[in-house]
C-alpha cells in the first residue's frame, strides 16, 4: 500500500443515524444472525467487517484548464471466496462508509449466486454529468494508478457501476496494462467491449438476471394469483443500462410496461409503454418526460402505482419509511442496490408487498462478470446462447435455494429451535423476509467456507 494510502477502521455507529449505509447494512446483517445456528460470535464480526478500506485524493487538469481534487475509494470486504469483485461508480455522493455497504453487500451476492470471488466496491466523488469525456477518461486513470497493486485480475477485479460503462472499463484496463507489462492483465476488470475481451451478454446481464428471478419467483409460488410475468404491470424507477434493459426484456416476455423513470421524472401509460420508442425519445431528449401521448408523473407518483411489479433501479434509499405504506406494487424486484430501507422493508413485509432482495435480484451481473473473467484467463469466448444458460441455471438455483429457506424459517417460527429465549415472545424478531432469508444462506456460505480453509495461523 501506498504511504498516501489509509486503512479506514470500522467505526461504531449510533442508531439515531439510520440513514447511514452502513447502519442498513449492519441492522440488517444482524437480523439474519438471529437465524443463524452454531456459528461463533468471532467469526460473526470477521464476516461483518471489512478486510480492507483505501480512501486517495489526487488533483486533475480538467480539459477547461482548471485544477479540481477528487476523492476515490476501495473497499474489499472479504477475500474468502477469491479475488474482491464489485463495481466502481462516478456520483457526487460518493463516499467511504457507501462504499463498505455496498461492498458487504458484494460479499453476500457472490456467496449466494455461487461464483468464487469476494465482494468489493469503488468509486470517485464526482458529477459526470457536469465533466467531458476527456476528464473522466483521466480520472480513472489517475485513480487506477493510486490504487496500484491493490487491484488486480487475481486479487480485486473491477466493473461498471453508477455512471461508469464498458468505456470506462477500457480505459482501467489500458491503464493497469501500462503499469503492469509483459503480465497477462485481460482478467482485471469486467464489462469491457467485446473486441477487447468483454463477454457477450454482459450488458444486460443484470437485467436479464432480475427477470429469470422474477419468473421463478412467480413459478414458485412467491405471489398469490400471479404465476407469470405474462400480462403483470410493471413499473420501472431509472431508465439507465438496467432499467432500459428491463423494460425491454419484461415486455419481450409479456408484461405491460406502464410507467418509466429518470432523474428528471417520468412518464405513464395504462395501456403500456414502447420500451424502443422511449429509448428513442431519451436519445433525442436527454429524459423521458415528454413522450408523446403520456402522462407525465414524479419519481415519487411512479414508486406508488398500482401495479403487480415494481423494479426500482435507479439510486438507494427510494423507498422508506414515509412511503414504503403507500406502495401498492404486489411484487418490488431490487434491480438497484439498496433502493429500499431497513425501516421500510417491515413496513413492506406487513402489508403483503413481497421484496425479491438486491443480492438475488440483480445478482446477474457479477455472475456474467464471472464468465466473462474465465473467459479471459482461459483465452476462450462463449456464445450469447450459452452464457445466458448458464445465467438461467445460476439464478433458477438461487432462487429456489433461498425460497426453500425463507419457507422453512416461517414454518419453524422466528427463532432458532436452540436458541435459549425461544418462548419469549418479547426478545422475538419480526417474521423472516426473503432478504433475511438470503442473507442467511450467504452469511452460512460464507462461514463454511471460512472454517474449511482454517482460521490462520
């Protein structure tokens, strides 16, 4: 590590301040260890914690001549699995403690879809939207030079994130090619063009993974009366790479696509919306509010529709306690991460409003981040036929794992048999959701999987 380089320490938080991303992430993982059975309090907090937080400042030129100092941060949460995988992301509100959540939540991702790297997250405070592509190229440059040897094809492999795209993943991997020649460094990071050894599907890869777990939710019986997607009403926050992605691939599949969002607002339609005709409008407008023979409606109007399907995939924290009482969406399916509350999730839970949690949702984009790095330490490449199989076959099998669980923790009640205050109805949890459930299955995964490699030395 690098002298300029710091170690962030895990800092103990109130829980006065629930809006931190960390407080979420930690009530949360704490509510899932409440199920847990035979696992010692140590290697709870080993889970819990952070292996290692970077945190740089640099100054860049800008191509306007002016000199600005941005911040950009790492975060590794665990390496049991194998190399840290998580996205890096370009946002004003970026920050150290965003940055650990959102790398625990990696962890517990990669655990529960099964592929073998642990999770990680990056990014640079900063608003592309006000930067050229010239800045932002020598952003991330500088920002991969900072980082140095702490990412790498077998020890932290980046991807695309929040305003981040597959141009930026070229642009990390020129730079990291320079400062490491004569290695094979194809594998540092994923969702790259195709021509420089991006995998084919990668681009939908997350949408296309939130709707094989939509579909065999619904087949499994998830939601009462709704068994396909076929005809379901879908309401869609953020038209971005997921949510673009999404509302063509839902309607592909026949859902009717009544309401579409951006930052600047949205657009609704009974009748159903053109995903290609609203893509079209974007590209022209820069925003989907406009759209001919619309309705135009706020991000807040679209979050509350009446509809069977709701795919928050824009920013976190959308849905909360203030409005989580006045969904009416009988399914909500986290394309974004962390889009919804600790507090709101009770609230959801309570009114019947079933949540297909974020590390099974989305999960389909580090698993195509998984082909696609094998493809490249193999020097092969899939067919878009195959990898899509095989996505099939990954979120299919992690769907019924935790469907399976989530059913066997209502049936035995909301405390583990063994636990010693079982009958005390006061100290009992609120009934398991399918995100506790989740949570259950990667935190087990993840604990085996520590105690086989054996606590060193």
């Amino acid at each position: 590590m690098r002298e300029d380089q710091t170690e962030t320490p895990s800092v103990p938080l109130e829980e006065s301040d629930k809006s931190n991303p960390v407080y979420m992430a930690r009530q949360r993982f704490e509510r899932a260890s409440q199920y847990l059975n035979g696992i010692k309090h140590g290697l709870v907090d080993f889970l819990n914690s952070p292996k290692r937080s970077i945190s740089i400042c640099f100054p860049i030129e800008l191509e306007d001549g002016s000199v600005v100092t941005f911040h950009g941060y790492r975060v590794v949460h665990n390496r049991v699995l194998g190399p840290g995988k998580g996205g890096i992301r370009f946002h004003p509100d970026v920050n150290a403690d965003e940055m650990r959540a959102l790398a625990a939540l990696m962890t517990w991702k990669c655990a529960l879809i099964d592929v073998p790297f642990g999770g990680a997250k990056g990014g640079v405070a900063c608003d592309p939207k006000t930067l050229t592509e010239t800045d932002l190229r020598r952003i991330i440059r500088r920002y991969v030079s900072e980082l140095g040897d702490n990412i790498g094809p077998h020890t932290d492999v980046p991807a695309p994130d929040l305003y981040t795209n597959a141009q930026t993943m070229a642009w990390i991997y020129d730079t990291y090619d320079i400062l490491h020649q004569g290695k094979d460094n194809l594998a540092v990071v994923t969702g790259k063009p195709l021509d420089l050894g991006g995998s084919e599907g990668r681009c939908d890869a997350t949408a296309r993974g939130c709707l094989y777990a939509t579909q065999r939710l619904l087949e499994r019986g998830g939601v009462t009366g709704l068994r396909d997607i076929k005809g379901a009403r879908v309401a869609i926050q953020g038209f971005g790479n997921v949510g673009a992605a999404a509302a063509r691939l839902f309607q592909e599949e026949g859902a009717i696509i009544v309401a579409i969002s951006d930052t600047q607002g949205g657009i609704h339609d009974e009748n159903g919306l053109d995903p290609d005709a609203v893509q079209t409008y974007k590209d022209e407008h820069e925003t989907v509010v406009g759209l001919p023979e619309t309705l135009t409606i706020t991000n807040q109007d679209l979050l509350e529709l009446d509809c069977e399907i709701l795919i928050p995939a824009a920013l976190s924290n959308q849905i909360h306690k203030e409005n989580a009482a006045r969904i009416r969406a009988r399914l909500i399916v986290e394309g974004a991460n962390g889009p919804i509350t600790a507090d709101a999730d009770d609230i959801l839970f309570s009114n019947g409003v079933l949540v297909l949690p974020d590390i099974l949702a989305n999960a389909g984009g580090v698993t195509v981040s998984h082909f696609e790095w094998v493809q490249n330490i193999e020097h092969e490449s899939w067919e878009l036929e195959e990898i899509n199989r095989k996505l099939k076959i990954k979120m299919t099998r992690a769907v019924d794992t935790v469907f399976d669980r989530w059913q066997h923790l209502l049936t035995v009640g909301t405390r583990p048999a063994d636990s010693a205050d079982a009958e005390n109805n006061d100290n009992q949890p609120p009934a398991p959701d399918l995100r506790t459930a989740a949570l259950v299955v990667a935190i087990e995964r993840m604990a085996k999987v520590t105690l086989e490699r054996g606590i060193w030395p």
